[in-house]
C-alpha cells in the first residue's frame, strides 16, 4: 500500500495585513517539520499555490537539506476555502440576519470576528449561503478530490508522499475516506493544528473511493512539535 501525508502550512500570521505568510512560529514549526521528514524516506511532494503553504515545504526543505525532501509539485487544486473571500461579501448577511453581530461593522473583536467566521462557514458548508463568483462548498470538494485522484492514479504501488496544504483540504480527505457530507468535512477541519500530519494509506491499483482502497492511519499528529510550537491558527 502507498501512503500519503497531509500536512497543514504552520501559523500564518493571523491578524496582521498580509496573511497569507508564515509567522515566526509558523516558519520554526516548518523547519521542525522537515526534521521530521527528513527520514521519512518521500517519493514525491505536493504543494499549495498559497505563499504559506510553498513557505512551509521550502523552510522544511532547508531544514531537512533539499535532498532529504524531494522538490514539490504545485498543485493549484490544494489551496484552502475562499475564507476571505466569505467574510468579505457575508459578513453583512450575518449582520442583518443576528443583530448579536452588528458590532462587527464598527467596533469588531477577535472573539466576535471568530463566532462570526464559524457561523458564516457553518451556513457555507451546508451551501444554505452563496456568493455569485465564490466557489461554493461542492465545488470545493470535488477540486481537492480532483487532486487527491491525480496523485494516487499516477504513483507507484507502495509510494510514500506528502501534500503540504491548509485545513480544509485535509477535511475533505478525511471526509472522502468514510463518506460523509461536505457540512461535515468543512467541521472537521475546524480542528487540524498548524504543521500536524495525516496519515492515509491507499491501495493504487484501481483505486477509488472505497473502504477497501483508502485507510486513515493518523489524524492531525503534532508530536514532532514542540509545546510551544502547537497551535491551530
């Protein structure tokens, strides 16, 4: 059987004006990482097109030494949910709909901001709320699944590989392993910590999304991580 890691980015730099870049923590969770991977003995890596997700691969290819970790492939089909892209237009959708979140619109907190994103993912992930030009939760889904078949068609029988990409990409890769709806991958993503590693095992000759073919072997491992360096954003 091949097997495949899913690894979430570290720590971007959540509330600052250019999220989509590692913080400190993030790029010291990356090079940890690659300490870890240095002996894993990979076939091939995958990347997201995010600036977090290539920072991750790069920083623990340098920690590895580039030989020890193959040079990743991009793969635009692993980037995360359209997140900003929600709060963006659904934000005043939230307002009017629960006067609780009208402070969102003048004086916003941490705390008010995260109920608020958990609810509008909520609503998005059941597509009860949508967005002309945003992709939907469906459509999510079937692209990650797009690139989860690519990957697993074209290996060899007993591959190691190792996908660096975001939260809700590894959700849906557990969700596709027993089937359930995509409400419940987007949930299940909630939860995966920053640099932490899924493990899948596959069967690749005529593989499909079956219990026969697909095994989750670990979900969201972070021992190769220090205390200080366990976060999940």
């Amino acid at each position: 059987m091949g097997s495949l890691l899913l690894i979430r980015h570290g720590q971007a730099s959540y509330g600052s004006a250019d999220y989509d870049r590692l913080s400190p923590r993030g790029e010291a969770q990356a090079r940890a990482l690659g300490h870890h991977l240095a002996t894993a003995r990979l076939d091939a890596t995958f990347a997201g097109p995010l600036r977090r997700q290539q920072q991750t691969i790069a920083f623990a290819r340098e920690a590895a030494g580039d030989a020890a970790i193959p040079a990743p492939e991009t793969m635009p089909e692993l980037a995360e949910y359209p997140a900003f892209e929600m709060l963006q237009h659904l934000v005043p959708r939230l307002v009017e709909d629960d006067p609780k979140f009208a402070a969102l619109l003048s004086a916003p907190t941490p705390r008010l901001l995260d109920d608020a994103f958990h609810v509008i993912l909520g609503r998005w992930g059941r597509d009860e709320w949508h967005v002309p030009g945003v992709e939907r939760v469906d459509a999510f889904v079937a692209r990650v699944r797009s690139a989860l078949d690519r990957v697993v068609r074209q290996v060899g029988s007993g591959a190691r590989l190792a996908m660096v990409t975001s939260a809700g990409p590894i959700g849906v890769a557990v969700g596709l392993v027993f089937g359930i709806p995509p409400e419940r991958m987007v949930r299940t993503s909630i939860v995966v910590r920053n640099a932490s590693i899924t493990e899948l095992r596959f069967r690749s000759a005529g593989f499909d999304w079956q219990p026969d073919q697909l095994s989750l072997v670990t979900f969201n491992v972070t021992a190769h991580l220090s205390a200080e360096l366990q976060t999940e954003r």
